[in-house]
C-alpha cells in the first residue's frame, strides 16, 4: 500500500468530523473510475474510533456520494439527499431534491452493556465529534462468470439462464443512475437475503470473503476514490474544508462482509507498505523503503503488548476481552486459526500505521487580537484504536507505561502506541513535547511543567494526547467548539499572538530531546505515530459596518510533518 498524494485510492480517512459549537460537517466521496464499486463507509467517535454508524454504498460509474452529521437532541445524526444506492437503503433519497430517512449514531459499542463499555463519557453526546472512514470492498464483476460464479437471481440462489438474469448486470444496472436515481436500490438488500447474490453463510465465523461458488463475490478494488469534508457554522458564517487522506493499493482482493457488521476495517489490507523514510544525516538521504508489517507484529508480541494474533484483523468477529481461544471459534485474542490470502493479512495494521507514522507535527497558529483570531489543530491518529484495545487485564495508574511498569506487561499497547485504553478514565495516553515561535524567531519550549486544561488526573506535569482524534487550541480560543473530552488548550507566553508551532510524538528528556516511538519490521524503523489532521483558523472583522452583517473567515491548513528513522 501506499499513501497517494494525488489524493485518490482505496481507502479515504477523514480527520474529523463535528457536530459541537453549532458545526455541521458535510463528508463526499467521489468515484474517479468507471467501474461498479462497494464501499464501505464507518463514522467513529474521537475517544476510542467505537463505530458510531456505518453501512455500504454503491457507486455507479463517476458517482459522487454527500452526507451531513448535524446534531439532533443530545447526539449527531447523519442526513443525505443523495440517491446513491446504500443497504441500508432507507438511508438513500428516494428522488432528486429529497431527504433520505435520519440515521441517528450509536452509543451500542461504548456504552453500557457494549462490547468496550466505558463507565464514563458514554452518552450520545460523544457521538457529536469523530472521524471518518471509507473502505472500497471492491468491483461489482461485468457479470458473475467473470469470476467463476454461476448465474444467479439477485434475490435467489438459484441459477438462472441467459444474460437477463445474471445477478451482476442485474446489481449494476440497479446501481447505475438514470434521471439522477438509480435503476432499483431494492435490489441491492435482496441481494444480501438469504438466498440473494451476496448472502453467505455462517457469516460471523468464516474468515474472508467466504470464496465459494454460492455468492457472487466482487472483483479486486481499482482505487480512484478521492473525499473531502466541509466544517459549516451556519451562526458564525464559516466554511472551511479538508482533504481525506488517500491511500492506493490498501487491499488486493474484493472483500464484501455482511452488512450490520464491523469489517472491512483499518487493519483488512494487505501486509506491505511503501513508507518515505526521510533522515536528517548527510551520510542517508530520504529514501522509500517497503515496510513488512507481518514482521512489525511479530517484533511488537516479542517486545511490549500482546501476542502477534491480537493485532491481526479479523473478519465479522469482534475481540473479546477476558476471552481464550480462537475469535473465529467464539473465543478471543490468544490464537487464531486462519486468515485470508491478501487481505486481512496479519501486519497490515503495522503496515498502515508505518505508511501514516510521523515524527512531528507543524503549522502555523494565528491569534491576532485585531482580528478576534483563533486557531485549532486537529490530530487524529486513525490506526490507534486496533492497537490500545487489545488486552483484558485492568489498566494500572501508570498510563504511559514508562518507570514503574516492566516492558510486557499488561497495560502496554504493541508499539508504536505505548498505553491500553483505561475504561474507567476513557483515555490512553501518548506524551508529546511542544515547541512554538513566533514570526520573527523568538522560541518557547515546553516539556514538562505544563498543565493542560483540563488537567489529566494522575500526571498534570505532563503533556499527552489521550484520545483517537485531538483537537488542540491556543490559549482556550478555539474554533471547532470541541468538547473536554478531547480538547486541549496550550497557554502561549506574552508575546506569542502569531507563529508556528510544533509537535514531538514521544518522551521529553533533557535538553529538550525527545523520545520517539518507534514501529520496526526488523529492517525498517520509523519513528513517531501514525496521524493524519490539519488546522483551522477562524478570523472575526469587527469593522464591519452594514447592520446585521457577518464578516467572519475560516480556512484550513493541511500540516507539515518530519518522518525520520535509525537506519
């Protein structure tokens, strides 16, 4: 896999998306390509990337795809004037100029009685910020021989003769749009009955794609997916939009899982990725290097975490914490007894998270008093949750797992992350060092010493991220409305109005040295933690004189950032 920069691929990852302090964010994703495409498209929350909602969409040949999470009552829903087919389909409008039917997210993952039930921070209103996903599960073929399947009705298993019946140019031509509707969205549940296209059986227990002659199954992915999202606050009169990290190659075989379900997810891809290894050394220029993430997993189970089958992705079962025995089996994290040949390849999570690994993260922050200023950054490690929520022993009061914990032990994550999610806290904790100027030079660093707002409960001396997507603001002027829960205020010194700023991934020491994470396959080593995000600055004109007039101005910033190693 690789990270396009042209912006266009298989799999989309959204930083963010909010429905806080009056924001609306609208999420497109556009098919560049002329093929059939199931995508599967996952909101999560900011804390721990729970899904919050997810479902399939369909895109015809050059479809584009909308939505928008607003927020209704205490939590966000997500609303579509798109007809672009779904299954659920009541999700997609029925016709042009439309609303489909309201999908409210869900708390059934953290919440009470969930599967990673949190004791605090639980309600709906987590529902109201996270980030995006969307997976392309692969091609819907030309027709079902394509792929050695028999003919089969899209709502039964039965063979059929003749092209007519044929359930893949049958599923196309439902898909493909004419007048602005597509030709029969119907088709597209009956496919997934019992007996349709789609359906499988024993889908909760059977690793992959279910290859067998049964089902019709998709073609491999093509990429040409390309997204965006759209911050609107209609109260303030901003707009500001970002780009949805991209990246190609991500799977190498059509994966087309149940719908209702979890998978495909982050760590489905395939186990290799083409990773920028830049070096600040004369003596070893920057340079891409493959990164072999099955081997990144073993080193992880031999050095801190868990064992290497706790990190390998598997399809239509959830881990269990507390569980033995095969997760395929019903059991949970110890042993695995299968996995599927180029897809859902153990170390594809190892090889994502080095594609995405970062040492530093930079951009600029604007807090002009002039012009009411205010600056957010926004950063979202995408992989983390697959990596902190791994183990059932309890998690103890060292959240960092540095002096007082032993490497190995049980509230370690597998690197690069260093601390297990903590239910009773909702938090797993990454520290980072800061270092600010402002434009002309002047420098501030800060290591230790410094309280952030709120204060973490066991170590206010020390500087974290402690959740999936983080939103950080200066000097409590922030723009995105962002909740406690994952907002953090850096207290800029006199002086400090405009600048940039910078943030270390790893342990502060002395002299301002920090401490990177590291992710290696025994050959390779990258240094830092796999994020994504951007800032967003926000600029309010007083000197506006027309009565009732708005003179306010967003705008977002992709951020800058370092990739370094040891080699």
């Amino acid at each position: 896999m690789v990270q396009n920069h042209d912006g266009t691929g298989q799999l989309l990852m959204y930083p963010i998306y909010t429905a806080n302090g009056g924001n609306d964010t609208y999420i497109s994703v556009a098919n560049t390509t002329a093929d059939y495409k199931a995508v599967k498209v996952r909101f999560v929350d900011a804390m721990n990337s729970q899904d919050s909602l997810d479902f399939h969409l369909y895109l015809s040949p050059q479809d584009h795809w909308s939505g928008v999470v607003t927020k209704e009552g205490d939590g966000a829903v997500l609303k579509t004037g798109d007809t672009s087919c779904t299954v659920p389909n009541i999700l997609a409008a029925s016709a042009v100029g439309q609303l489909g039917t309201t999908a409210p997210m869900r708390t059934f993952k953290y919440g009470t009685g969930g599967a990673e039930a949190d004791a605090i921070n639980n309600g709906l209103d987590r529902t109201l910020e996270g980030h995006v996903e969307i997976i392309e599960m692969g091609v819907v073929p030309a027709a079902s021989a394509s792929n050695g399947v028999a003919q089969l009705a899209p709502g039964s298993g039965s063979a059929t003769a003749g092209a007519a019946g044929d359930s893949a140019l049958v599923l196309r031509s439902s898909i493909k749009h004419v007048n602005g509707v597509p030709g029969n969205c119907a088709n597209l549940e009956t496919a997934w009955r019992t007996g349709g296209a789609f359906f499988y059986t024993d889908q909760e227990n059977t690793p992959g794609d279910a290859k067998a002659a049964t089902h019709l199954q998709l073609d491999a992915p093509t990429g040409g997916l390309y997204g965006y999202g759209v911050i609107i606050n209609v109260p303030d009169g901003t707009a500001a939009m970002f780009d949805a990290v991209a990246v190609d190659g991500f799977m190498d075989d059509g994966y087309h899982p149940t719908p209702g379900d979890d998978e495909p997810g982050v760590d489905d891809g395939v186990d290799n990725a083409t990773v920028y290894i830049g070096d600040s050394t004369a003596t070893n220029a920057a340079t891409y290097q493959d990164f072999d993430g099955a081997a990144a997993a073993v080193l992880a189970a031999n050095g801190v975490g868990t064992t290497p089958v706790a990190v390998t992705g598997l399809e239509h079962v959830d881990p269990q914490r507390g569980k033995t025995g095969s997760r395929f089996a019903g059991g949970g994290n110890s042993t695995v007894t299968a996995t599927t040949a180029g897809n859902d390849q153990e170390g594809s999570l190892q090889a994502l998270s080095a594609l995405l690994t970062r040492a530093t993260v930079a951009n600029d922050y604007v807090l002009e008093p002039g012009l009411n200023a205010a600056t957010d950054w926004v950063i979202t490690f995408p992989t983390k949750r697959d990596f902190v929520n791994l183990s059932a022993a309890a998690v103890a009061a060292n959240p960092f797992g540095g002096a007082g914990a032993t490497a190995g032990a049980a509230t370690d994550a597998p690197a690069p992350f260093t601390s297990q999610w903590d239910h009773s806290k909702t938090e797993a904790c990454e520290q980072i060092a800061i270092s600010y100027w402002d434009r002309e030079e002047g420098v501030n660093v800060i290591t230790s010493g410094f309280d952030f707002s709120p204060a973490p409960v066991t170590t206010p001396d020390v500087l974290a991220l402690c959740t999936e997507s983080n939103i950080l603001n200066f000097n409590s002027k922030g723009v995105l409305g962002g909740s406690s829960r994952i907002t953090k205020s850096i207290t800029l010194a006199n002086g400090f109005n405009n600048g940039w700023a910078r943030v270390s991934f790893g342990v502060p020491g002395a002299g301002g040295t920090v401490t990177a994470p590291e992710l290696s396959d025994g050959s390779e080593i990258v240094k830092g933690l796999p994020v994504i995000g951007f800032a967003i600055q926000k600029y309010v004109n007083n000197s506006a004189t027309s009565a009732g007039a708005l003179a306010n101005y967003a705008g977002s910033i992709g951020h800058h950032f370092t990739n370094t190693n040891d080699n």
